[in-house]
C-alpha cells in the first residue's frame, strides 16, 4: 500500500479486537477502589491480566429443556427383542434425542420382578416418564406423555404448555 495513514488505520483495526479481549483489574493506590480497565494498570499498581477469549456460553450438548426434563421426569424403557413395537419405541426416543435407560426384563430377573409392579405384566415395551407409566407402544400417547414432561420435540421445539403440569 502506498499510504502510510491508510495502512496504519488497517493495522489498528486488526489489532483492535485482540485489545478487546484482555481485562485488567487492579486496587488504585489512592482511592482504595478496584478499577477494571482494558489499559495496563500503572505500575505503582498490583494488577492482574484476565484473557476472556475463551470466555462462552456453552451451546453443544442437550439443551436446557432437556436437562431440566431428564432432571424432574426421566425416562426409563422395558423393551427386550419384542419386535417391531420394541424397535420403533426405541426410534421414537432417540429420534426425539432423549436419554433414556433401557431395561430388559428377559435379561435381568430384577428388572422383571420392577416391570410386573410397575405395570401388573411383563408385556413391553412400557414408557416410565418420571412417575407416570404408559403400557405398549402407541406413538401419540409416548409423545404427549414426553411431551407433558418438557421433553423437547424430534425438531427441538418444546410443545405449547409443556412441563406446566410436570410429569411426576
């Protein structure tokens, strides 16, 4: 470039936004206050550097919906190799994005010994929401009940109302 104003304007724009992203904190010797500043402080001054370019909001992983959800309502399947209706259970959960524990009650005599409690037989699939039990598989009823719980939806979308009457 051949203007040498034009090429230190460039450069302090560049430079600029790295400036923006230290902060400095020290108590001022002679009001006794703390003073934050994007300037060094003197050096009549102890002060300290902070870097906030790592300073974010996390935004990867579940949302806040879905934690408070799995939180206050989670969700628990008894499904073993039924079938067709065990499998599209199993779909249906992970298509909406919700972590839930599977239990097979032909592996594990416990898990039986739950299911006959929870649910007065040992058909499945059976969908536990928090307190609130749904035997079989019918999509709508497994929808309203993950819905009702804060559950967010297969687009992450939360339903009108939902978690107002909190599954429990």
């Amino acid at each position: 470039m051949r203007n040498p104003t034009l090429t230190m304007l460039l450069l302090t724009l560049l430079a600029a936004p790295v400036e923006a992203e230290r902060v400095y904190t020290w108590t001022d010797p002679a009001s006794g206050k703390t003073v934050f500043s994007d300037q060094p402080p003197p050096p009549s001054a102890k002060g300290q550097q902070k870097d906030l370019k790592n300073n974010s909001i996390e935004t990867s992983g579940p949302g806040y919906a879905l934690r408070q959800a799995t939180k206050s309502a989670p969700v628990t399947l008894y499904a073993n190799e039924c079938g067709e209706a065990c499998d599209t259970a199993r779909k249906l959960l992970q298509k909406r994005k919700i972590p839930f524990t599977l239990k097979n009650p032909e592996t594990q005599e416990k898990y039986a010994e739950e299911l006959k409690k929870l649910a007065g037989s040992q058909i499945v699939p059976v969908l536990l929401v928090g307190s609130k039990t749904v035997k079989g598989f019918e999509a709508g009823q497994w929808n309203s009940a993950l819905d009702q719980a804060g559950y967010p939806q297969a687009d992450g979308s939360i339903a009108a109302g939902a978690g107002k009457d909190s599954v429990r």
